[in-house]
C-alpha cells in the first residue's frame, strides 16, 4: 500500500521542527552584544525622571542619559571638570562669577537648538515651590536662590541667574564655592524643554505627564522610546545629540527589579549586562571566585542618619562625640558590610556587577564618560 506523498512529507518536516526547537536562545546579553543594546538592572520602578523633581538614586542613571549637564565631573579632584553641554567657561578672580559659553551645536531631541534660557530656566524651576522638588536647597549657594524658594523674594530675577547671550550663561553665588563646577553635574541641574512641558500638563504641574514616551524631549545622548511600567523602560540613540558619532550603544534597557537578590541573580542568568543592585553577602562568593564582573570602587557620596540634637540625651555634645567615638569604622566595613574596603572620609563604595562583554567601563572615576563611550563586544574584558 502506497501512502499519500502529503504523509511521507511528514516525518521530515517534524524533524525540522524539533531540530528548530532545540536551538539553544541566545540570552540578552549574547543579543545585546549582536545588535548593542545594553540591559541593565534598573533597581525599583522609577519614581519619576523629572530631573528638578527626582530624588532617587536608580533615577539619576536614566536622567543622566536623557539630559546633559554643563559639565562632566572627573573626581576626586573635585574641580577637574570636562566640558558637557556648555563647550568652556570661565570662573571671575574672586570666584563668585562663571560664565559659561553653550555648545552651538547642541540640540534636543526633536532638533530644537539648545539655548542658556533652557538652563536658566530648568535652575528657576527646581526653585519653585509649586513644583516640591525636594533638592532645590542644591541650588542654594547661587546668590538669591535660597530666598526664592523660601518665598522671601517673588521674582525670579532675583536669583543668580542670567542669559548674557543666547549661548551664554552667567551665574553668581553667594559666596565662593571650590566644588561649584562638581556640583554642577548633578541631575538638578539639568536643562529642560520649557515647551514640551507646558505642552504636557504645565511647567509647575508636579502631575505632568510630559516625561512619558512621546512627550519627552531631552538633549542627552539618548531619548525615551518606551516606557511599561514594572516589565522595561527603552531608551534608544539619540540621532540630535551633538556627539551621536561617538555613541555606540543603539538602545539601553532598564529593567525594574525591586529584589536586589533576584536582580543578582537575573544578571547570572545572562539576562543582565550591568546591575549595581548586589546583596554584600554575595560579596566573599565572587571575591573567591575572582569574578571578573565585580568591580568595587570609590564614590563621592555619604550615607548618614539625621539624629534629633535638640532632645536629650543627644542635645549634649559630650554624648554625641563619645558615640562617634565608639563606632569602630574598620569593622563596620570590615564584618557588617561583607569586607567593604576601608576608604577616606567622604567616599563610600559602590559594588557593581559587569558582564565581560561591556568595554569602555572604567573603574577610574576620571576616566568614565558613562554612556557615551559604552560598547558591546562578546569576549571582552572589561
């Protein structure tokens, strides 16, 4: 008996298909190394990436993609400095004065020109009380900001703050300030498309939806492509940015994850290319192993609690110097952080997980320009 062709076909065509299905899949990390795209661990959902309204840590790295600042920092040496968004400035003998002069070529990313009324503006904004931006006491050393926001003064031409030109931002302190130009880096100061905003819910509108996909529009090196809650948000290269030749990365993926455990152990998964989410008690594990992805380094920064001085037995200062007496800080670091490093005063380290295939990371502060010099490669060491 001879059997239909269409059944004989039948066999060979199931073998195909099971020989499809036992292709291993390439994780994320192997596909990002294929088309550059960075994963990577977000830590919590974002609160928000308003730059004059955030406050959280995990925030400031995507802001930090979607916004430049004037300056990029190079600590420890906290005035070496590098041009960001402003190409040069100059800094008046009493050290009062910065002038600083904007990039000409420096555009948002639905191709506006960025101008000094865009940063002014966005340093006005973080003022605002309508706004609760809870950072704006950063801004205090410029002259007249403190009383502005406080609602001593009403006109914001009262603060520190002027247009000179249109690419020609002065600002003026109160008193001289030798970290000022490091200060600058910080997300709060940031510039922002006053007209995106306005468009989206009102310049002062805490609510705005103006940082939704869509709706956003920023000068960094990338620009806000999608935003699910709880799953990724996606942000993709931005072609306006003025050193768009020099970004390698064509996409960042930060994933929401609220366990720092499950995060570690997303990133062992392949699933991961960078985290700073990383349990220390995991930390002896790959000291031992001599894991290639953990990097410990320096960060400027301080963690501290803010005690009540004014009730007893905490308003006597007998009590508090003999509390900061007794506080062993070498094995603090040493037992309860998991063999933390012991570092100077005002820094603390920051641990990180980094898959081989991220090239351009530096664990040397003065050397990282994060993420515009990020690129995937498989192999690679970091």
């Amino acid at each position: 008996m001879s059997l239909p062709r269409s059944l004989l076909a039948l066999p060979l065509a199931a073998l195909l298909v099971i020989g499809a299905g036992c292709k291993p899949r390439r994780s994320l990390v192997e596909e990002g190394i294929r088309h550059q795209v960075l994963q990577r661990g977000g830590g919590v959902e974002p609160t928000t990436i308003d730059p004059q309204r955030n406050t959280g840590a995990p925030e400031a790295s995507i802001i930090e993609c979607l916004f430049d600042s004037l300056v990029l920092a190079r600590a420890p040496n906290l005035n070496e400095v590098s041009p960001k968004g402003a190409e040069r400035w100059e800094v008046s003998a009493d050290g009062l004065t910065y002038d600083f002069f904007l990039r000409r070529d420096a555009r948002w990313s639905n191709g506006d020109p960025v101008v000094a009324e865009d940063y002014r503006a966005a340093f006005v904004r973080l003022l605002e009380p309508a706004l609760a931006g809870t950072l704006a006491d950063f801004a205090y050393p410029i002259l007249g900001a403190e009383d502005y926001h406080r609602g001593r003064t009403k006109d914001p031409a009262t603060v520190g703050l002027t247009v000179a030109g249109p690419h020609h931002l002065r600002i003026r302190l109160r008193r001289p300030m030798p970290h000022f130009l490091f200060m600058l880096e910080g997300y709060p100061f940031v510039a922002v498309h006053r007209p995106s905003i306005e468009a989206h819910g009102g310049w002062l509108n805490p609510a705005s939806p103006w940082t939704k996909p869509g709706a956003m529009v920023g000068n960094g090196p990338f620009r806000l492509k999608s935003w699910t809650p709880g799953q990724v948000m996606v942000l993709e290269r931005n072609p306006y940015y003025w050193n768009a030749a020099h970004v390698t990365l064509r996409e960042i993926h930060f994933h929401p994850i609220d366990s720092i455990d499950a995060e570690e152990r997303t990133f062992r998964a392949g699933q991961l290319h960078l985290t700073y989410s990383f349990p220390t008690s995991r930390l002896p594990t790959y000291r031992a192993n001599h894991s290639p992805a953990l990097h410990v380094a320096p960060r400027l920064g301080m963690h501290f609690l803010n005690l009540n001085t004014e009730r007893p037995p905490l308003n006597d200062p007998r009590v508090r110097r003999a509390l900061a007496y007794a506080i062993d800080r070498a094995q603090l670091a040493a037992k309860v952080l998991d063999q933390m490093p012991v570092i100077p005063l005002a820094y603390y380290c920051t641990v990180r997980l980094i898959d081989p295939s991220v090239q351009g990371w530096s664990d040397n502060i003065r050397d990282r320009q994060w993420p515009e010099n990020f690129s995937l490669a498989a192999g690679a060491a970091p």
